[in-house]
C-alpha cells in the first residue's frame, strides 16, 4: 500500500490500471479487483473529468462550495480540514489537519489509527482552542464531514460550511499540497516504526512546515509569520 500511495501522490490522475502495473514492476502479481478494493480502504480516488453521479453522503448533510472566487485576503478566514492515509510497516495510521488558506499555516493536526469523525471535532476544537474561530472550514464530502456530529458542531459555533464538489480535488488544493509536500519531504524519506516516532516525527516537520519553511505561493514567506501578521492587523482589539 505504501506503493500505491507513493504512487498515487506524485500523480493523482493514477487509476487501478496503473497502480496495477507499478505494483508489479516491483515484484507484487496483484489483479485489478484487488487494487480497486485497495483504493477503496485508503480513500484514493483517480483525479479525471467523470459524468454527475449521485452523492454518496445524505443531502442533507451535503453543503455548496464557498470559495471560488472568494477573495482570501486575511487569517482565520477559511480554514481546510482533511485526512490523509499513512501506511505503516504494520498497519496504517491517518492524519487529519487543518490548514489556514491565507497564510498555509497548519493551526492543528491529529494522528490515529481511526477514521471517526471525533476525530476531525477534536482536531478543530484544539484549532478554535489556539488560534479562535474562522470565518468558513471546508472539506470534502467524506463521511466525517456529511454527519450530523460535524455539521451540528459548525453550526452551534456559527462557523460557514462549505465543501469540495464531488472528485473535485482542486477544490480543497491548499491541503492537498500539504499533503505533497509532508509525503515527500518526511515521510516517504523517513518513516518510523512505530506510531509514536511517527508522531514526533510529524510534529517536527509541521514545527518547519510553519516557522523554517519558505512557501512561493505565499511570496517566499513563513506561514506562521504571515499568519501572526494578520491576526495582529485584523483581529488585534
């Protein structure tokens, strides 16, 4: 599975087809039934143009996309919350964190071996807990964010809900690139055996991620320096 998520991360237009094939040019027979059912367990999906097919989540839980062509001029205006999958040499383990759009700051993350949507809530209120509320937080449509646990939270804390059109990846393309760029500069290099040196290890790369690391999409700067600048300019009393 490592393989295919390696795969999968350096080109998200991989199928079964083709992770089929790059699992055995390095030695695995695997049938294409199997890689599908693979995809299924570690939420990987190919990223191409398909036909409107019906929605997996309840409709009612289901919430319209806010940001195109929403003008993201300061901090704590739209927050992302996503999950990614971590294979392990025994196992796996998910990731779920929170990004700030303007600054690319991650103002929380959790890791764990479960999928709940508890989960997601706990990663978010530790964010409110640090940083206060945003103004919107944005997912996809997975299952943790179509409940009525998630949706009931945002809504008591009065915080916009909005969410990634159906196999629309780019929607959310602020944590997707996080995900790249924590998959390739840590983890595929430095994958512990344990999910406690795992944990240190993720809390050391985010600790760089924010303060020591420069981000061209944000002008070469810090993300936790141009996040503080913000709140200090438009949230300072």
């Amino acid at each position: 599975m490592r393989i295919m998520d390696r795969q999968y991360t350096e080109f998200p237009t991989s199928g079964a087809r083709t992770l089929r094939s790059v699992l055995q040019d390095h030695g695995y027979t695997v049938n294409k039934k199997r890689v599908a059912r693979l995809m299924k367990v570690m939420g990987l999906q190919a990223i191409y143009p398909k036909k409107s097919l019906s929605k997996l989540g309840r409709a009612e839980y289901i919430h319209p996309y806010l940001l195109r062509g929403l003008h993201i001029h300061k901090s704590n205006q739209v927050w992302s919350i996503d999950i990614t999958y971590i294979a392990m040499p025994k196992g796996f383990m998910y990731l779920v964190a929170i990004i700030d759009w303007y600054s690319r700051k991650i103002v929380a993350w959790r890791l764990s071996n479960s999928l709940e949507a508890s989960e997601s809530i706990l990663c978010l209120q530790e964010a409110i807990q640090t940083h206060g509320k945003p103004d919107i937080v944005n997912s996809d449509q997975g299952s943790q964010y179509t409940c009525p646990q998630w949706i009931d939270y945002l809504k008591a804390q009065h915080i916009r809900i909005s969410m990634d059109g159906r196999g629309r990846a780019k929607d959310n393309i602020v944590i997707e690139r996080f995900w790249r760029s924590i998959k390739r500069e840590y983890i595929y290099l430095h994958l512990p055996d344990n999910g406690s040196k795992l944990y240190q290890g993720i809390k050391y790369y985010i600790n760089y991620y924010n303060e020591r690391r420069h981000h061209q999409g944000i002008q070469n700067d810090f993300p936790a320096k141009r996040y503080q600048r913000s709140f200090a300019t438009n949230y300072a009393a």
